[in-house]
C-alpha cells in the first residue's frame, strides 16, 4: 500500500452498510412476494414466477449501464439512484392494487438495481490487487447478513399483523412498507456518507499509479483481455446458474423426500446465510491470497458442481446431504468474492464499473433460465434419466465445475508464456498462482498446440 494512502476500510465502511441495508429490505419481502402476487385473482405459481424473473430480466440491462455509467459520473450517484429506487420499488409493491402495478414496480427496481456491482467498483477503486479480494469479500458478508436477518424479520412482521386481524393484503403490504422504510434509511445514510471514489473524479489516479500492480491494472482493458473476461463471465454464469438452481428445486426436493416446508427451508436458509458471512469474514480471503485468483475460481466452480449434483444422491443419508450442501453453499461464498476480483483484474482502472456491471448482468440472465430449465428438468427427470429428481442437479452441477477449467489452463498457459520471454521469474506483485494475463491471447494459441483448450 503506498504510504499516506487511507485505509481502505475507511472509505468502504458506508459502502458495505449502505448494501447491507439495501439488501436487508430484498430479503424481508422474499417470504411474502410469492404470496402477495397469489392474493391477486386468476394468478398461479407461473405467475409468480413471471413477477421475480421480471426483476433479473431488467436487471441485465441494468447491471451494464448502471456500472458504465459509474464510470463516467462516478460511483455515488449511481449507487444513490439504485438504492432510491429500491425504496420506491418497495413502497408502490405495497400500495400495488393489481398485478401489473407490481410487474412495472419490480421491472423499474431491476433496471436500476445496480447498487451491487458499483459498490464493487468502489472496492476496485479504493484497493490493490492484493487487498480486493478481503474488500469484496465483506461485501458478500454484508449480503448474507441482510439475507439470514431479511427473510425472519417479514416473516414476522406480517405475523404480527395476522395476530391483529390484518388481512392478506394488509399482512403483505405492512412488510413492502417495512422494506421501503429500510431503504429510505440506506438512501439518506448513503447520501450523508458515501464519498466518490472513482480515480479521475477525487483527482488521486497518480497515486494510484504509485502502486505497481495497480499500472498493471491500468496497461489492461477488455479488448486486451477479451478471451479471459468471456471465460471469468462464463464461470460466472454456471456458477450463479448452479447456485440457483438449488434455489428453485431444493424446497420441493425436501418437502418430496421428507415432508419438510417453510418452516424448514427457512431455517436451512438461516444457517445457510450464517455460513456465508462466517466464510466472507473470516476465511475466503485467505484461501484466494494461498491459491490465487485463478485457483479459487475455478475451486468455487468445482465444489459448487460437485455438490449440487451430490444433494439429490445424498438425501437418503442426512448427515452426508447437508455435508454436501454445506460445501456447496462454501463453493458459492468463494466464487461470489473470487471471480469479480478476476474479473476486476481484467478492467482498467476508469473500466471498473463497467465489467462488474458486465458480470452482475452476466449473473441476472442464470437468474432467468435457471428456474425455467431447473423446474422442466425437475419434473421430466424420470423420463429424461430414468431417475426422479436428478436431471436439473446434473446438468447444472456438470457445467459449472466445467466452467471453472478454463481458468487454470490461462493461468498455465501465461506461466509458460512468461517463461519464454523472461526466463521464467515472476514479475514483482504477482500473487503464487496468479500471474499477469497481458499475453493471454497469443500464449492461448501454443497452449492449443500443447493440448491445453483455452
């Protein structure tokens, strides 16, 4: 870290409770969305389907412009219009008296949903190479803190107005209120204490320049890295992908195999959310700064595959089954911090929030096929393999640990490449396992004649 340069938890310490509030006021509705659009008349679960898809839809598009627009305007006033709108989002879901007010309110929210990514540019912004992924990681601690508190607090919250002899609507509407309350806190807490952080707007870029693996950053952009990024958003997409299969099929998996229903699922989800920020706080940087960027990608990928495909093997010895659900939710957690700060690697310093946005829109479009192909392969498993249930958890368990290959072989193919040109040392920054990808697409080509697929 140059010396005199602020500690980077200084400037990012309103950023992570800025997401954590955002996020809190997402997971208080998750409990009652699917039932406030089923009080609506002639609704079904396609239904509610159509209304958390529109979300991610929007999001695409989103995601993208939202983080290049941050680029230009800087950082705190896009997050400002994403948590604003959240609010907004939150508040007309409450008011909603029919559906197609819901659908517009929700397709708005995801179409300036981009508070996620920018506060990962602001981590960009405000680290080096080797700091980013502890800073990204407390982010997906402050997410999986809101999401183990969110969905309890709803829950509740409508419970309370149930014992009071509020109605369906009442029930739901009190906690869209609730959330639209937490997000005007966020807004005005972010608006009394973000600071911008984009190099060129707070005028810091030469010291940033100071820091050697950061001029590395800067000599890169996307056109430069193209077959890297399209790999990283790849890994991205499976992994994302995976995860949420899990999250469409694993309910009803439980509740076929076992009986089990909210009440348990939720509580799975606690512990699961639990685990998340235990393993961002405390473990997820160590193991990327020991492996690498490239390594732990790819190991997130792997053990994400893996053991989606082991929970419908496993659910006929409990103890097994949530030891591999357990990992699987760890293979998550490591991606979740590990391939944006790949990712981020590949970006120059004014790109940041262009290819995190790229990344988050990459991971909204898994959000929309996986619950559609997810739920055709859960139901048409028998006739597809022969066995119940299995179908959506191979396919998305096969391409995801797949998705995470490619990783290694760049970074063996550019160890090779350096090799050829320098005589085989490191350059000085290099993370062990984490080499400069500046000559990814010309080593590519002898990595093909090796054998290696890039």
């Amino acid at each position: 870290m140059t010396e005199g340069r602020p500690r980077p938890i200084d400037k990012l310490k309103a950023v992570y409770l800025s997401v954590f509030i955002d996020v809190l006021g997402i997971g208080l509705v998750i409990p009652v969305l699917p039932y406030l659009v089923l009080s609506f008349p002639d609704t079904s679960a396609s239904t509610v389907g159509l209304t958390i898809a529109v979300y991610s839809i929007a999001q695409i598009p989103g995601s993208i412009i939202s983080g290049a627009i941050s680029d230009v305007y800087g950082r705190r006033v896009v997050l400002l219009a994403s948590i604003g709108s959240s609010a907004l989002s939150f508040l007309f879901c409450g008011l909603a008296k029919t559906l197609p007010m819901i659908l517009v309110a929700r397709a708005a929210s995801g179409l300036t949903g981009g508070s996620i990514s920018v506060a990962q540019a602001v981590v960009a912004d405000c680290t080096t190479v080797e700091e980013r992924p502890k800073f990204l990681g407390l982010i997906g601690a402050s997410i999986g803190i809101a999401f183990t508190f969110g969905p309890g607090i709803g829950a509740g919250a409508a419970a309370i107005v149930e014992a009071a002899g509020g109605g369906v609507k009442e029930q739901y509407s009190i906690v869209f209120y609730i959330a639209a309350a937490f997000g005007a806190l966020g807004f005005v807490y972010a608006w009394r204490n973000l600071e911008e952080t984009r190099p060129e707007t707070r005028g810091l870029a030469e010291q940033k320049k100071d820091d050697k693996d950061e001029e590395k950053k800067e000599d890169g952009d996307m056109k430069k890295y193209f077959i890297p990024i399209i790999f990283t958003l790849n890994a991205m997409f499976w992994s994302n992908y995976a995860f949420t299969v899990m999250q469409s099929t694993y309910g009803v998996l439980i509740f076929e195999e076992w009986g089990w229903s909210t009440t348990a699922l939720g509580s799975i989800l606690v512990v699961s959310g639990l685990e998340i920020a235990v393993l961002q706080g405390k473990l997820i940087k160590p193991i990327v700064d020991r492996t690498g960027k490239h390594v732990s990608s790819a190991l997130s990928n792997l053990l994400l595959g893996v053991f989606l495909l082991a929970l419908p093997l496993t659910v006929g010895v409990k103890p097994l089954h949530f030891l591999a659900f357990a990992l699987h939710v760890a293979g998550f957690s490591l991606g979740q911090t590990a391939l944006p700060a790949l990712l981020s690697r590949f970006a120059s310093t004014d790109g940041q929030g262009k290819a995190l946005g790229l990344g988050q829109a990459v991971q909204a479009a898994s959000r929309v096929v996986a619950p559609v192909a997810s739920g055709y392969l859960y139901d048409n498993s028998e006739e597809i393999l022969g066995m119940e249930y299995l179908a959506p958890y191979l396919v998305g368990g096969v391409a995801c640990a797949a998705a995470g290959v490619p990783l290694v072989f760049i970074m063996q193919a550019n160890k090779r490449g350096e090799k050829g040109e320098g005589g085989g040392e490191k350059g000085e920054g290099k993370e062990d396992g984490d080499v400069e990808l500046g000559e990814a697409l010309v080593v590519a080509k002898a990595a093909e004649v090796e054998g290696a697929q890039i």
